[in-house]
C-alpha cells in the first residue's frame, strides 16, 4: 500500500516537473530527430550505391581518327615558308623591349566651318555651315594646279609690268625719250645700266633667249676707275627681262673675263659662259639667294650670284687650253619638240629643261661637248668629287666628247697664212648633229658630232681673196631652211646652203668695206635679217625686196653701236613685236621696237624665198 502511494507520488512530481519544463525551457522534439537521421542514412546508402554503379556503367573509346589537323600559322613562319630556306641566313635582333605601344580612343571634337570677307562686297559678308552632316556631305572642289599656276605666272608678269612703269615714271630715272629710236623703229627705252655697280663698265656682249623673248643678257667689262671695292675686280652678267628696265632681274659675277655666253634652249634658268681661261661656267638662275652675297649699295640691297658650276674643277686633260670663242646648246631638233605628246619621258625632261648638250670652242679649234646633269639633292657643305661646283649647287657638265676641227682642216690644201684658228660655232637648228665653225682663213668648216662624213667639208667664198679674211658671225635660218648667213671681217656677206661649196649669194661690197660684227635673221619674217658693222652702222636686208644690197640703213653716232642682238619669239605674229636691244659704247643699253613694216610676215613669204633660192643655183 505504501508502495502503491509512493509511485503515484512519484509520478505526479515527473508529470508536475514537466509541465513546468515545457513553460520554462526549449521543447525538444525527438520523432522530427528521428526522421532526420533516417533521410541520411538512407541518401548516404543512395550515394554508396551509385558510386558502385558508375563504376560498372563507364564508357571507353572504341577507335579514333582525325578528319583535319591544321596547327595556327603565325606571320613569321608565313613569310619564312615563301622565302625559302636556300642561302639564306637568319639573325635575330631585340632591343627598346620597354617601348609597347597602346591604342587610344578618344572622342571626336565638334567643329563648324564659318567665312567672313572684309571690306564686306554685296550682302553676303559672312557665312558658314550649320551642322556637321553638311560639311561632311560637301564636296571638296578640284583645282587644276598646273592651269592656275600657269595664271598666276602670267597674272604676276602683268603686275610687275604695271608697277614698272609706274616706277619708271618716277623723277629718280629716265627711261629714254622716243626722239632717240632709230628711224626704222617706232619707240625706244633704255635699260637702267645707271646702277652703281654697272657704272663706268662697258658691254662686250649680249645674247638673247629664243624661247623668252624678253629675257636679254648683257656681259660688262671691269670699270675703268681703279679698283675701290672687291666687285670692281669682277666681270658682272646682268639677265634683263625688257619689259622691266628699271634693273636686272639677275646679277651675275664671274672671276675671268667672260668672252662669250647663252642661255638654256627650253627655259632661261640656266646661263653657260666662256671665259679667256678656257673654263666653262654655268649659273643656276632658280638657286635661293641666301647662298650668295648680298651688298648694299645706295640703300638698295642686291644679290650678287657666284657660278653654280664651273670646268675649272674637272681635273682631266679634257679642259680647253685657249680663250672660248662661242658657247652654244646643242638642244633636240625642232620637229621632234613639236611631238613629244608620242614620248612622255621626253616630254618630263623638256619640262625640267635638262634634255640638252652644250658644246664650246676655243680658237685653237677643240669642239668640246658637255652633258649638263642635275644632281638629286644639294649638298650645302660642297661636294668632295666635283671640286667645280658651289656648295648647294645641282647643275654641274660631265665631258662627253671632244673634236678638233684644226685636224680637218689643216688638209684642205689651201693657202693659210700661219696658224689656222676658229671664231665662232652654230649648230643646225632642224638637225643639231651638224654643226658649222667660222675660221680666221675665209672658209667655214662642217662637220659631225659623231665623227660621219659630210659633204661638203666646207663652204668657201665665191673669190679667192689675196690676204685672209676672218668669218665673224654666222647664223642659221629660224624657218626650217637648211640655209645661213656669214658676215666676214673684209665686209663680205655670204648666203649658204648647206648643201653647196660656194655661196648662194654674196655680197662683197655690202658694208663699204667695213668689218661685219653682228648678224641676225628676223625672228618672224624668213627673207629678213639684220646686219651690224665696226663702223657703228646698222642694216635691213629684205631678200624679197632687193637683193641687190639693204633697203634700210642707219648710223648711229656719237655714241657708237657695240653690240647688237634682236629679242622675240620665233615665228610669232601676235603680241609684242620683235625688238632691236642695241648696247652702246658708253655702257648704255636701249630697246628698239621695229616698225610692223619689218616684223609681219607676208602669206607667201616663205615659197618666195624657195623659188628666189632655187633660181640663184
């Protein structure tokens, strides 16, 4: 009994602690601990199984090929495999490892195109574009850079033209009064040879440019005062252009006296001169100024240019030895200029200007030919090989061939009194492999620059004359006609044809004795020329007029004719007219422009000069 009450006192206290655990403490579930146990065991049992059964089930490879194996090519092993592996060798080379170049991305900048114009011309005096899209859609216009080049040369020729003439209207110079032109001729104007470093010097020599007809070069002595400044020691070129007297375009200055020169035959940028020394020098007219000497004389700074080039540097035995007599280009024939549309690399060395020769001859007969070569690039510290040619300087002659007419000569079988000694040079216009020389002894030599056979050897005076006689000047026909004019020292004037021994025409009494100095056929009439004597006295011939002697004829004095030379285009008949440039012995040089009587062409002038030709043989 007491048992019995003391379990049931027992199980009151579990059942009284309980409750009061359940409000007091955390519940314990143990049926969702139980669940939880046997979901592992039974994912664990899962997973044991699988692992077992994956190890039955694995696949394994059969057999195996390959359809296409192309490793990746990189660009060396490219260029290697084209380049081969015969004679070849490799090298390898690094360095500036540190330089790694990295591409950056910015944004592109908004801009808009505006113009304005000032002083403002009409309404519009500003103006541009609105958004970008237009001027990106604009299209850019096309400029024709050789047309507006060739505008702007003509557009500056005009304006320089005009401010001379209001230059020359200025009190400080006078440009010459027309009272003084010759009566053949209808104006005059005299070149300012006033300058003070032209002063007191007088012309030896002029020559003019056959393919810019107002380019004119005038060669002055050494003043007759003594020496007051290193110039004054100096022989001066000046390149004058006739519409523009107020002074020279170029200056030019040579160390020796300078006895002949001429001009480059398509452009007049390159001058060649001979000198008493033998030498051959040339001036680069296009050079920078900054490489020769500047002085100033009364307040107006000039540019005094050295040659670009001169043979005294060529150290071969090819040099002349004797003053130069003449100094010629030897240029490609006039029908093949006029077609170089069929060769165009002809067409790009006749617009340089360097698809030439220059031949020169000394009085001792050595026919020299020089080839003139531009050089690539200027060396402004001189050149170590070509000893002759000014640092910065790109013209320079290598020698191409040498002929003795003193040779040929000396087995004519003439009388000669002593040595034999040549005056003068001229090439033939339509074929300029042939060439005739002028000599002390009347006869005129011709000949080849290749060295062929000719007929005749050499053209003789219709009579022997007793003592010799000096041919001073030849000339050649401008028109095609394989014909020339010589002028002698005894006044003699011989028409050849090259064809003939003995002259077509002669005219042995045609100066009254005195010694023939200058000769020119008309640029622009082909039965007219022009003739100039020792006795200050100028001629027109007019073969179709007369010819019997000149239908025209003047003296010009007290200050005496030196020189003479006739400027123009050949064969033009609109525009400015050929002028007459006379160079006086007082060192004054004027401009005369003949009459339209003597420069127009008549329409059948030229197959009336063949028939009066033909009836002379």
């Amino acid at each position: 009994m007491k048992l019995a009450e003391a379990a049931s006192q027992l199980l009151k206290d579990t059942n009284s602690s309980s409750s009061r655990a359940s409000v007091c403490g955390i519940f314990v579930d143990f049926a969702t601990a139980s669940h939880r146990q046997k979901s592992r065991t039974q994912a664990l049992k899962q997973k044991t199984r699988s692992a077992k059964l994956l190890r039955l089930i694995d696949l394994d490879f059969s057999f195996t090929f390959s359809l296409l194996d192309l490793p990746p090519v990189n660009e060396y092993d490219m260029y290697i495999r084209n380049f081969g592996k015969k004679n070849t060798k490799q090298a390898y080379v690094q360095y500036n490892e540190d330089n790694v170049e990295r591409d950056i991305q910015t944004e592109e900048l908004e801009t808009r195109e505006v113009w304005t114009q000032h002083p403002g011309e009409g309404p519009a005096v500003s103006g541009g574009r609105e958004n970008r899209e237009d001027t990106d859609a604009a299209v850019m216009p096309k400029v024709d850079t050789p047309r507006l080049s060739s505008f702007l040369r003509a557009a500056c020729q005009v304006v320089a033209v005009l401010l001379e003439e209001d230059h020359v209207a200025a009190p400080s110079w006078s440009p010459g009064a027309p009272s003084s032109s010759l009566h053949f001729c209808d104006s005059a104007t005299q070149l300012n040879t006033s300058l003070p470093f032209l002063q007191h010097r007088k012309v030896s020599c002029l020559h003019a440019s056959r393919v810019q007809g107002q380019t004119v070069v005038s060669v002055h002595g050494l003043p007759g005062t003594a020496p007051a400044s290193p110039l004054d020691s100096r022989y001066v070129l000046c390149v004058w252009d006739i519409w523009q007297p107020s002074g020279p375009q170029k200056i030019l200055v040579c160390e020796s006296e300078v006895t002949c020169c001429c001009l480059s035959p398509f452009k007049a940028f390159l001058l060649f001169a001979g000198t008493a020394h033998g030498s051959v020098v040339v001036w680069d007219l296009r050079e920078d100024s900054r490489l020769h000497r500047y002085l100033r004389l009364s307040d107006c700074c000039w540019t005094f240019r050295m040659a670009t080039f001169s043979t005294d540097g060529v150290l071969t035995p090819v040099n002349h030895r004797s003053p130069l007599q003449a100094v010629e280009p030897v240029s490609a024939p006039i029908y093949k200029r006029q077609s170089v549309v069929l060769s165009p690399f002809a067409a790009q060395e006749e617009m340089s200007g360097l698809s030439f020769h220059v031949a020169s001859l000394d009085e001792s007969g050595v026919l020299n030919v020089w080839v003139v070569v531009e050089l690539p690039k200027a060396d402004i510290a001189g050149s170590i090989s070509d000893l002759g040619l000014l640092p910065g300087g790109r013209i320079k002659l290598v020698h191409s061939a040498v002929i003795h007419l003193s040779d040929s000569l000396s087995h004519k079988g003439h009388e000669l009194w002593g040595a034999i000694q040549t005056l003068n040079v001229k090439f033939l216009p339509s074929d300029p492999n042939h060439f005739i020389a002028g000599t002390n002894m009347g006869l005129i030599s011709h000949g080849t620059r290749q060295d062929l056979r000719v007929s005749p050897k050499s053209f003789k005076p219709q009579q022997h004359s007793m003592r010799p006689v000096k041919v001073n000047v030849i000339d050649f026909s401008p028109f095609g006609e394989p014909i020339f004019l010589a002028g002698c020292s005894d006044g003699s004037l011989r028409l050849h044809q090259l064809a003939s021994d003995y002259p077509l025409l002669q005219w042995s009494h045609s100066t009254e004795g005195h010694a023939i100095t200058g000769l020119q056929w008309s640029l622009t009439r082909p039965a007219v020329f022009l003739v100039q004597d020792d006795a200050s006295c100028v001629y027109i011939w007019d073969l179709l007029e007369s010819s019997l002697g000149p239908v025209a004829k003047q003296l010009i004095s007290p200050d005496k004719l030196v020189a003479m030379v006739v400027v123009g285009e050949p064969e033009r008949t609109s525009g400015s007219s050929p002028a007459l440039v006379l160079a006086r012995a007082s060192g004054g040089v004027d401009v005369q422009q003949l009459r339209r009587e003597w420069v127009a062409p008549g329409a059948d002038e030229r197959e009336r000069l063949r028939l009066l030709l033909q009836e002379a043989l």
